[in-house]
C-alpha cells in the first residue's frame, strides 16, 4: 500500500493545534470537547489525515486562541 501524500498546509496546520494544544496541557479529547469535535477529528487533523471544514477550523482556533492568517505573494 502506498502512503497518502500530505498535503504541507495541512501538515503545518495540524503540528500547530498540536503544538498549542500540548502548551495548554489539554488532551485530544479535552480540544474536541471545548470546540465541539469529536476527539478522533483532533487526531486527524494533527496527524495530517484530514481537512477539516472551515467551520470546524474555525472552532478549533478559537478554542485554542489561535487566529489563521492568509498572506498574498
């Protein structure tokens, strides 16, 4: 079996909600419960197995007090 290409913004995203989480002291499940996840979602997106929906982003990053931002060039 061949191993799914991951995509870098989505690998970069997910070491962050990683990173943020860990600095929080928070568990998966305790991220997915303060955004209104379920905790395998976290894990996905962490591992880079998974867009998430800007909805969900959008939870997720507030949760975590981070913000996204988008830069041209």
């Amino acid at each position: 079996m061949l191993a799914k290409k991951t995509n870098p913004f989505v690998a970069k995203l997910g070491k962050a909600v990683r990173v943020r989480r860990l600095a929080l002291g928070w568990s998966q499940r305790e991220l997915g419960r303060r955004a209104s996840l379920a905790h395998p979602q976290v894990h996905w997106l962490e591992n880079g197995r998974s867009v998430p929906r800007w909805d969900s982003l959008a939870r997720l990053l507030m949760a975590l007090g981070l913000s996204l931002e988008i830069g041209g060039g």
